[in-house]
C-alpha cells in the first residue's frame, strides 16, 4: 500500500515538471517568432514605405494607369 501512494505522488510531481517545461518552451517560441518579425520589419520596411509613398503620390496627383 505504500509503495503504491509512493508511486501516485511520483506521478503528480513529474506531471508539474513537465508543464513548467512546456511554458518554458511555448516562452522560447514566442521569443523565436518575434525576433524573427523584427528581423523582417527592419529587413523590408524601407521597400515597403518606398511603394506606399509611390503609391501615394499617384493617388494625390490623379495620375492616369499609365504613368503609374
């Protein structure tokens, strides 16, 4: 009987080990992806504000298809 209590408490405390390194993990993976939205912000941000002001200078200026 006492092994099987020793063995019960066993499993509920691998079980909170466990769950505290599945938070680490999702923890890493957040700090993965938003270090990687960073990287694309500062890699394509100049390309992308380029076109929008082109863009932008086209609507003002009512410039036909053409010409854009």
């Amino acid at each position: 009987m006492l092994e099987f209590l020793r063995i019960m408490l066993d499993a509920r405390f691998e079980d909170r080990d466990e769950r505290g390194a599945s938070a680490v993990e999702y923890g890493l993976l957040i700090a993965g992806i938003a270090a990687l939205i960073v990287v694309v912000v500062f890699a394509f941000g100049g390309v992308v504000g380029d076109i929008f002001s082109d863009t932008s200078s086209c609507i003002s200026t009512g410039a036909t298809a053409t010409s854009c």
